[in-house]
C-alpha cells in the first residue's frame, strides 16, 4: 500500500519554506493539509491564493459552504478543520452538526446556502430549481452564486487531497454523523 507522508519544512523548496515560516507566523503550526500541497512547487502557494480571495460571502457564510461540502465528500479532516473554523466563527456545535446534515433551522439564509451548496456538490454543477430558487429569494444574487461555487470548488480540492493521500489530521476531529 502506498503511504502519503506530510514534508517537514526541510524537505520543501525555498519557496515554500518562506510560505510555511508566514504559516507558523499566522497560525503557529502549519497544517498538514498545507504542507502536503508543498510537495509540489506552486501548489500550496496556488491554493492559499485561491482560499484567500476576496469573497461577496461573510466569513460565516463561507464557513456552511465548508462544512457540507466536506461532509458530502467525507474528508474526515476538513470537517474536522472547518469544525474548528466554525467554532471561531460563531457557531455553536449543534449548530455546526446541523450544517454538516444539510439544514440550518437557526436561520433561513444559511438554511437556504447549505441547501443550495448541498445540491450543487451532490449534482455536480446541477443544482435543483428549488435550491436556487430558494438561495434567490434568500438574498443571494448571482456574484454570490460564483462565489459559492469558488468556495465549494477550494473545498472540493481540499477534500479530494485528503482523501487520496489520507494523512494524519492534526485538529480536533469531528464528531462523526
């Protein structure tokens, strides 16, 4: 079986040594997740730009994308990271659960972004007339529909690492549902 071990700084290029020294600046450890895409040349600086874009979503908002979106492709360590995230943000645990299964009774916007976020990673693109129906009469106005498309899309890479390479999560793991 192949193993997916996660670089120390040392085993990285100049560059992204520099990006793991701004990490360990920012958030006192670098996340394995992080240090995987160092493996590759650009990509781990690649990803940090395109996860830290300027968005017509709340960080909040940006957080629900998260949470459903690594819980329908089961990557036990983004849901477990975003968990955290969420936490920071604001949400309580149950609330953060409830995210997670799909809905958000404690407030009719997010309700309508989960379940609109819920469908377009279930369908591939294709989400249900009902869910953008509902994500519209939210508020939501088509720049956020790009926006949540980029976020799920972030996730979706993320997610997809994770889950070939199977490393070691390093935050507080989720409760699984």
């Amino acid at each position: 079986m192949t193993r997916f071990n996660v670089p120390a700084r040392g085993d990285v290029s100049e560059n992204n040594q520099a990006i793991f020294d701004n990490l360990n600046k920012g958030l006192g450890f670098v996340p394995n997740l992080y240090a995987y895409f160092a493996k590759n040349e650009t990509a781990l600086g690649d990803y940090l730009t395109l996860q830290n874009r300027k968005s017509t979503l709340k960080t909040k908002e940006r957080e629900v994308i998260n949470l459903i979106t690594s819980q329908i492709n089961g990557c036990r360590y983004c849901q477990s990271a975003h968990t955290a995230l969420g936490k920071m943000n604001g949400f309580t645990d149950d609330q953060i659960i409830e995210l997670r299964k799909g809905s958000a009774s404690f407030d009719t916007k997010l309700d309508a972004l989960v379940k609109f976020t819920a469908s377009i990673v279930e369908n591939k693109g294709r989400a249900t007339q009902e869910s953008k129906e509902a994500f519209f009469d939210a508020g939501y106005t088509e720049a956020n529909l790009i926006d949540v498309v980029m976020v799920a899309g972030d996730k979706i890479i993320s997610n997809y690492i994770h889950n070939l390479a199977d490393f070691k999560i390093d935050f507080p793991l989720a409760q699984e549902l």
